[in-house]
C-alpha cells in the first residue's frame, strides 16, 4: 500500500497503475467497519483501491467539533492495508487549500439547505460539495463509493456529480450497524457507556418506524409520533425527524411508495446520525 | 466532422477517439477568427479536436443582451469544418441545464468580483466558472484554449481549475485583431460604421499606454490619465480603465513588472472589452 499526500503524487500513482479501473472511497478517516465495508466493495468491483483521509475543516460549522473529531492515523493505514487498499491519499489543509484557494461548489435549495444543512448552518454542504469535487477530480475514479448512512450526503454528492458532469458512478452502500443496532460512526468513540445505551434509540425508532410502515400506517405525521416516542423514552430530544422523498428530501404528507426516514439527535456532548428507507406495506 | 448534443453522444464520440490528445475549443459561437486562432493552436497540438458552441444562459445579466447575442451556427459549422476541427458540441440549455439542476461553482474575492464581475454582476463569473467546470468535465480534454482578450475569465477558469483539480492544461492564445487594431469580439457584428470607428480608441488607448509604459513612464495614475483621454478624444466613456494585477486583479499603483490594462466601454449599443500586458521600459 502506497501512501501519498499530495495530488501530484496522487495522480502520479495512478498513471502507473492506469491500466486498471479505479475505486474510490473518501473518507475523514477514523475507520471503522462502515469504511471497511465501502473498501470491500470497490475491491470486489476494480483493480485498484484509493482510499482519501482528510478531516475537511470547511464542513464543520462548530471549531470544537472540528478539533474534538477523532484523527488515528496509524490506525486507519493498518486497517486500510488489511482490507486491500492500494493507494491511500492524506493530504493536509495546506495542499487541499492553498493559499488564494477561492472556489466554491454549492448546490442551490432544499437539498443541501433542510435537515443537516438547516442544523449544521449552510457552509457544511459547500463544504461537503467543494471537498468531494476536489477530490473526485483528483483521484478520476471509475467510482465512487459513500455510505448510505449519510443519507443527505450522498444526495448533495448524486446532484453535484449530474450537474457538474463529473465523469463517475457513484455507489452507495448500507449502513454498518453494531449487534445492537447502532448505525456505525466515528464519532460513537466519544460516547460514555450510558450515552451509547441511549443512543439505540434512534436505531429502534427507525426499526419500529419501519415495521409500522410495513403493517400499513402511511401518515407520516402518525409514524414521526411513534418515533419520537421511542426517542422521548430514551429521554433523546432529536433535533430533527423526519420523513422525505430519497431524492429530493422534500416532506412527505403520506406514504405512497418508499420514504426516507431521517433522524439527527444529540446523545450528551457527541452528535448523532441515523437513517433508514421505509415502505409502505400496502404496496409490496 | 461529428455534430453532437449531448454530454452522452460526446463521451461515446470521444471514447471512440480516445487513442489520441484532446484539444478543446469553448465558444459561445458566432464563430470569427479569434476563435479560429484558438482551434489552430489546439490543431497543431492535438490529436482530435473538440469545439463547442452554447451560449450560457446563467453568464449574461441582461436577458436583452442574451436576446442580441448573435447566434450564426450553420455558418459557425462550415468555419470549424474548414479550420479543422473534429468534433463540435452544440448542447442546448436543456441539456446543460435540465430540470433539478441546482449547482453553482462560484470564486470569491477580488478574481471574480471587481472589472467584469462588478459592472455585468456578482452572477456573471458564477456562471461562466460553472459552465465551464461542466463543458471541461464533459469533453475531459488535455488542453482546453482560451482568448487573452476575455482577461479575466482567463484568471477565473485558471483559479477554478487549480481550486478543484480539474485535470486539464489551460492555453491561452493572444488577441485576434482586425487590421485597424479593433480585437475581435462576436459583439463587433452590432457595431454601426460610425461606432466601429470610435470603437478603434480602445485599442489606441491600449497602444499609446503600452508605448508610454516601454518609455519609461511607471505611475498608473499617469498612465490611466492617458488612456481615458485618447478614449474621452473619440467621445467614448469606459466602464472601466484599470491597470492590474495580470494573477489577481488587483489595482497596481506603479508599474514594478508586467501589469495588465482592462478596459470595457458601450459603444452606441455594444458592450466591448480588450486588454494588453504593458511592461515598464526599465524592466526590459
């Protein structure tokens, strides 16, 4: 496994190993099996495996969040080279955004402004948008592989790749979830043991959302109720619930095919994410 | 020659030819020989030739000046065939543009914001730099060409490039001029005889500035005194006379190096720019 933390560098491994296809998995690093599993699947599909590792400090609103996120390096290369990396590219801010850097990609409306953009402030998703461009440009991947578990995420990444012509397939993969349930994150690492037994509640929310949906209950209002009242058992105040259209996030009234259930939650001092698609039972 | 329309049939036309070097030609067309200029330098250079023709809705202010924007395409087809190229794409704003599009890249600070940014509006650069970013990523040439006589949008698409790895040399090909001096400029069309005449004072101005910097003569202050009376001489008014910085733009008060002088003036109806590089006598 080769490590490089400049672009040049970059590309320059990957002219001599051009011969092959190109599979791509950026991430902030502090790997996890969610990571892994993205690894396994642009290993089992190309000849050649680029993992990025770059905390992007534009996409953080809060500069507390920023310096508290968790940087394991020496962790993250090992586990890389273990799943099958080849090249792993872990630039710094200063090669990222030099001096005079002055470009930024947004994505205009509801898409990068509700939800996480409306909590986490609309620099996040220019952020989000700029870095994965960058990043996209200067790996060319045949394609590139994110975690559904970032559901907004891979929509602000769908539209910007479509509207900018970025020559790549974006694939998505689902979430990688603990035994108990919990959606894999980087940031469960700073959970105390009690915050994390609290934290299954967004999971089983999600779970019982799902079920009731299946059962035939298509009135988002009743289904955001039941979920909320697991969240509210668990003493978890979420910051948002939410039942949307995959593509657009737009609101949906009801269910009438499947539905992208979205919930954001504080658990004590760590921020937490977790999403899952829910189908009207009446239409299977 | 191949006509194509969409970003699809260009990538399988390219795909096709992609044994060779792409040069690549953007115009919003009403072809003259600037652009032709433009193709002759990437046909010298590259194996295939790729030039393409929309006039981008998102970069004009005015929507009477998009109206008035000459749009000759059979003609514009014969002058590429003749010059050589071998591909042209001819998207229309559908294409470019389909409904849900929602992405902006946009350069902050002085680049984008002052000359051409400050009198056509903030939006202007926000469209050429995501238009362009688009027509790069479709065509994913080696060399894209740009005329110098559009000065600034020389320094966005370089900025824009750098910012987001856009893996492309950018080429610049000097000014293309009529015999009098008048550069050329799809726009020209528009002219009346009398106005082309008084039109002539903007490259007389750049030429008595360009002879009095080779003189000796360093302050800009001076220097700009010169320009705008040749220009206030044929009772032509600029938007702006400014001498900059060639890289960033900004106003430079004594010449130390090369400077670029802009200037952008209505005549009668017609909205022209030129510029040249003038360089300090005692720096030669």
């Amino acid at each position: 496994m080769r490590i490089v933390r400049t672009v040049a560098e970059l590309r320059d491994a990957l002219r001599r190993a051009r011969a092959g296809t190109i599979g791509f998995v950026p991430t902030m690093g502090a790997l996890h099996e969610g990571h892994l599993s993205l690894v396994r699947a642009a290993r089992a599909e190309h000849d050649i495996v680029v993992l990025s590792i770059f905390v992007n400090p534009t996409q953080f609103g809060e500069a507390a969040d920023l310096a508290a996120y968790p940087r394991t390096e020496e962790r993250d290369l090992e586990l890389a080279a273990t799943a099958g990396v080849d090249i792993v590219f872990a630039p710094d801010a200063a090669e990222m955004y030099p001096a005079g850097f002055a470009t930024t990609v947004s994505i205009a409306g509801p898409i990068a402004h509700t939800l996480e953009g409306a909590e986490r402030g609309r620099a996040h998703f220019d952020g989000v948008a700029t870095v994965v461009t960058k990043l996209l440009l200067a790996a060319m991947p045949d394609t590139a592989y994110f975690g559904a578990k970032d559901a907004q995420q891979v929509v602000v990444v769908r539209r910007l790749v479509a509207d900018l012509n970025v020559p790549v397939r974006i694939a998505v993969v689902e979430t990688a979830r603990d035994e108990d349930g919990l959606a894999l994150s980087s940031r469960n690492a700073r959970l105390s043991a009690d915050d994390r037994r609290r934290a299954l509640a967004l999971s089983r929310a999600l779970r019982e959302m799902t079920d009731a949906a299946a059962d035939g209950a298509s009135d988002s209002a009743a289904l955001r109720t039941l979920g909320l009242g697991v969240l509210a058992e668990a003493g978890v105040t979420p910051e948002y619930l939410e039942i949307v259209d995959p593509g657009t996030l737009a609101a949906v009234a009801s269910l009438d095919g499947p539905a992208l259930v979205v919930i954001a939650a504080r658990v004590g001092e760590t921020r937490l994410i977790d999403n899952t698609l829910i189908t009207p039972g009446g239409s299977r």
